[in-house]
C-alpha cells in the first residue's frame, strides 16, 4: 500500500513538474467607477511548451554541416581523381619508357645472337 501511494505521488509530481501555467490577471474599469480585476489560468502540456523556433534553427544547423561534410567529400573525390590522373599518365611514361628499353636489349641481344651464328658457321667451314 505504501509503494502504491508513493508511486501515485511520484506520478502526480512528474506530471505537476511537466505543466507549465501561466496566470493573466486583467484590470477593468466600469463605466461606474468601479474596477474589476480577472484572473486567468491557462496549463500547457509538454507537447505545447515545445519551441518551434529552436528545432527549425536546429535543422537548419544540422542541414549546415551535412552540406560542409558533403563539400569537403566532394572535394576530396577530386583531388584524389586528378592525383590518380596524375599517376596514370606517370605509370604511363613509365610503361613507354621500360618498352623501349626492351625493345633496345632485344635488338643488341638478337645483333649478339646473329654474330654468334656467322662465327659459327665460319668456324664449322673451316
């Protein structure tokens, strides 16, 4: 029984502490001389007290940096494809290059190969 009252206590102070009330007292005259005075009491729930303002900016902050991330990914895509450009056109040179050299020791080999044959045959004439 205990547990059930401090419960329902515990309840009743999270939902008191979730309101929020606001108390509007107005003073009128009378056209007689006398003053009126009203009090009004208006009770927000959680759901009312919520800024619309500040989740708007918040969005807008979020959307912000989404779109620098999104930049600085973009720019990098681009840097990394001109480097790799770069590098191709360097593998390629390089390719042409290490071609020629082989061509040049395929010609000395193939010379060396043919001095080699007429040696031989001029000894295999004598």
């Amino acid at each position: 029984m205990k547990k059930q009252i401090v419960t329902a206590l515990m309840v009743a102070g999270v939902v008191i502490s979730c309101t929020k009330s606001t108390t509007k007292t107005e003073t009128v005259e009378n056209p007689d001389g006398s003053v009126t005075t009203t009090s009004t009491t208006v009770t927000q729930s959680p759901s009312e007290i919520v800024d619309s303002s500040k989740i708007n900016k918040a969005k807008e902050d979020v959307k912000a940096k989404v779109d620098a991330a999104g930049d600085k990914i973009d720019n990098a895509a681009d840097k990394t494809k001109a480097d790799l450009k770069e590098a191709g056109k360097d593998i390629k040179a390089g390719a042409k290059e290490i071609g020629k050299d082989v061509k040049d020791a395929a010609a000395k080999g193939a010379g060396k190969v043919e001095e080699g044959a007429k040696k031989l045959k001029e000894d295999l004439k004598k």
